[in-house]
C-alpha cells in the first residue's frame, strides 16, 4: 500500500521478512565479484534512509541509511508504469568521479509489489589488471580448487560423487577393506547425494551391495 503523499510502501511483516532474505545474497555476490564491486539493497519503505544492506559502500561513500538515488526513484516511478526497470544495466560516475558501471532489479513483496531494489555497481576506473587479479587464483595456486560437476543430468551428478568418495575413502589408510563401503555410503549420505532420486540404485551397483544394504547404513547415518 502505498502512502497518499509519495511512492513509499507501507510494509507488512511478511514483506521485511523478504526483504531482509536478500541480504545474504548481496554478501555472497560481493564475495563473488570482488573487493571493487558495491552491493546495495534499498528499501522503498523509507526513501529517506533506503539503504538498508551495503557491502563495500567506499566506492560510492554510502553507508546503510543513506538515501535512494535519483535515478533510483525515476527507475521505480518507471517500473510502476511499465513493469519493466530501464534501464536495466547502465554507466554512471559516483561523487569523485569514479567510472561504475551498474545494474538494479526491482524486488517483490506480497502480492508482488515493490519494496525495494537490488543494486550492483562495479568499479571500473580500477586499472583492468587488478580488477581482473581478484578473479583469478592466486599465482601458484591455480590447480588447487573445489571439486564441481556441472551436469545436465542427475545421473552424472551421482556417478562423479561416488568416483570422489571412493578415492577418498581408499585413500583413509584407518579404513579398512570391511568398513570401506560403509565409509563410502557415509561420505555420500553427508554430502546430500541420497536426495538424488537415483542414488541408491546407483550406489548399490557401484558398490556391489544390495539396496537393503544402502538402507540400512542410511537409517544408521540417521539415527
């Protein structure tokens, strides 16, 4: 609902509630990007103090509860109009004459209006080789990373977690020949594979065991 003398939304608890959910969000994109990226989310309850998450507010010198952007208020005035941010990724120059180039989605609450606005504005008058330094492994490092498969199909999904968890079991000298499919079907159940509707059949067959013995080492992991 909107107030009779501006575009603020008078908010619900429900529409907070979402709100706030975007906050671990705008920490885990800035992580992802890096230290010459801001990322801001603005609440259209108080347009007077509408930031209400910033990471990395230097690049701009906002703090949390600084003011919407002008352009931010022109960008909702359109979306109510319109449905539509425009536009959606532009270039723009902060107080000190930085050159960033941004991005804003609108955020819904109940009912699907809006309450507030998702903002990311990346650095670029940093020198390129730096910006792109914080993207890249270190030097030295770059074989070393986490292990992800990218698969289109469960079953792929399924078959590379059984290959890493029996590498990594035969590679436990404290685990011995009996306890190795056990420890492997551990390994598994930890990792969240048995949520994967084919894993248990997979499983068994890689493992030579039966599916009641998949069973009954998954209600022991439970218990």
């Amino acid at each position: 609902m909107k107030t009779s003398d501006s575009l603020s939304t008078k908010f619900t608890d429900k529409d907070k509630e979402i709100l706030t959910s975007y906050f671990r969000l705008a920490d885990t994109i800035a992580d992802f990007i890096g230290p010459h990226s801001e990322v801001v989310i603005h609440s259209f309850e108080n347009f007077e103090k509408s930031v209400v998450k910033i990471v990395n507010g230097h690049h701009t010198g906002r703090t949390l509860e600084s003011p919407i952007t002008d352009l931010g208020l022109r960008m909702l005035s359109a979306f109510e109009k319109t449905g539509e941010v425009t536009p959606k990724s532009y270039f723009t120059q902060s107080k000190d004459g930085s050159l960033l180039k941004s991005t804003t989605c609108i955020l819904a609450g109940e009912e699907g209006k809006p309450i507030g606005m998702f903002c990311i504005n990346m650095n670029l008058s940093f020198p390129f080789p730096e910006i792109i330094k914080t993207l890249m492994p270190e030097v030295g490092h770059a074989n070393i990373g986490m292990s992800e498969n990218f698969s289109a199909c469960a079953t792929d999904v399924i078959d590379q977690a059984v290959n890493h968890a029996i590498t990594d079991i035969e590679n436990d000298a404290s685990i011995n020949l009996k306890g190795k499919n056990k420890a492997i079907t551990k390994l598994l159940f930890e990792n969240g594979i048995f949520e994967l509707k084919e894993a248990t059949a997979i499983v068994s067959e890689r493992l030579g065991i039966t599916r009641h013995a998949i069973y009954k080492y998954l209600r022991e992991f439970k218990s």
